[in-house]
C-alpha cells in the first residue's frame, strides 16, 4: 500500500487575492460610514483621540519645533494601531455582535507578539524616515530655520525648494509604509498569521493591483488632509470612518487560505 502524497502546506504567495474594481474604494467608504453610524460612540472616542494627536502635534510645533519631527514619527505608529479597535468593532458587526468600547481597546490582546513585531517594523521605517528628513533640512538650511511659532513661516516661497524635497522623501515613505500596512493589521486580527506573511500580503496586493491601490492612497490622504483643515476636527468622523472602511478594504482584497491538498485516500 503505498503512502498518501501530501503536498506542502501553502506559502504567503499562495494566499489568494480577490480581483478589485476601481469602484471598491468608494464602496468601502460607503460600508464605513454604514459601520460608524451603527456604533456612533465607539467611533467618535477613537475620532477625538486622532484630533487630540493633532493637537498635541500642532501645539509642540508652535512652543518646541524640534521635537515635532520625532513627535509626528510617533503618531504615525499609533495610528495604525488606534484603528485596530475600529477594525475589532466592525468584525462584531459583520458577525451581528454588538461592538463595545472595552473589547475594542483590547483587541491587540490575543495578538500581542505578532502586533509587537508588526510594530517593530513600522518603528524602523519611521526611523529611516525620520533620519531621511534630517538630511534633507542638513541640504536645505546652512542652520536651523526658526518657524517658531508659526506654521505660514515654513510656508514662505524661499522654502519651496525644501517643502518639495521634503514631501518627495516623505512620499516615498509613506508610500512604502502603506504598501506593507494596508490590509496588514487587518488580516493579523483577523486570522491566525505572522508579521512578515501579514506584511508581504500587503504588499503583493499593491503590487499586483497597483490602480486600485493607488486610488484608495490617494482617497485616504485627500480625506485626512480635509479633516486637518477645519482645527482637526473633521477627524472625529473621518477617522474612524476610514479605519471601519480599511477593514472592508481587507475583508473584499484577501481571500480564504487556501485547504491543504493531503492527496488521494490510502487504497484499502
């Protein structure tokens, strides 16, 4: 009788992705606000912890302009993690669960060591990130500007050169930090998987379905640009709509795992 072939289990890259129109990021717009309108409350206490990091933000610049810089780095790593109580209360919902505020704030709980490693990765390219800037003000200034205090200082047209230079390099970043984070937190709350697997699915989906991708960057930073305009406050909505609405982009990109193939039944 010979012995039943099993194939290898399933890779990272055999994990499949779901074919997107340039219609879903609306659509997953549309399904957040749905989800923030369901549990109103839970959304706007994350909504007004994303506009207290801006003000925190705004007010270090206007009394201690070095320090915003490293600041900044910071909350661009909360973030990300802040929306994983967003995304916990949308995975209750979608199951017809009551999402509340504590099982929210715990929802890194079960993952701590994936989501500390996830973390860790993050924090290194925002290293490289904040160290990038630093060269960049080195080239652009023979001593340190002072912007103290006012934010029109830095946009005066002798800095031109430098704002460009600067969100070029920052771009560039941004674009990577996205590329590996998109669905990342997602799919580790949502399944079991590692950090670097969470992270190279990510960016396989940027890779491969690059338009789409794209659109949903540019939808994201045109909607929190706006909800910086009016003193921050238009993040108490924005905010968590777009953490519900990363979920469903999530929940519509990453198929099921794939089942292991263990071969034919043993002859009898």
């Amino acid at each position: 009788m010979n012995a039943p072939e099993v194939s290898p289990p399933p890779t990272v890259f055999d994990l499949p992705l779901r074919r997107l129109d340039w219609r879903d990021p609306l659509r997953w717009l549309a399904l957040g606000w749905k989800d923030f309108i369901r549990c109103p409350g839970l959304g706007l206490f994350y909504g007004a912890c994303f506009a207290a990091m801006g003000w925190l933000l705004l007010a270090v610049y206007e009394n201690a302009p070095a320090y915003t810089l490293a600041l900044s780095a910071g909350f661009l790593l909360m973030g990300p993690f802040l929306c994983l109580g967003l995304y916990e209360a949308s995975r209750r919902l979608e199951q017809g669960l009551r999402p509340d505020l504590g099982s929210s704030l715990l929802a890194w709980e079960a993952k701590v060591g994936t989501m500390a490693i996830f973390g860790g990765v993050l924090l290194i390219l925002e290293m490289l990130w904040g160290r990038a800037s630093l060269v960049v003000f080195a080239v652009s200034f023979d001593q340190v500007p002072d912007f103290q205090g006012s934010l029109w200082k830095l946009l005066a047209p002798e800095h031109l050169n430098f704002i460009l230079t600067y969100l070029a390099v920052g771009g560039v970043f941004a674009a990577l930090i996205f590329a590996v984070s998109v669905v990342s937190l997602p799919m580790i709350l949502d399944r079991h998987t590692d950090a670097i697997s969470a992270a190279l699915t990510s960016l396989r989906l940027c890779l491969t379905q690059t338009g789409v991708m794209l659109w949903w960057g540019l939808l994201i930073t045109l909607l929190v640009v706006l909800a910086l305009l009016p003193a921050f406050l238009g993040l108490l909505v924005i905010g968590p709509v777009l953490g519900h609405a990363s979920w469903h982009a999530y929940r519509s990109a990453v198929g099921p795992p794939p089942r292991q193939d263990r071969g034919p039944a043993p002859a009898t």
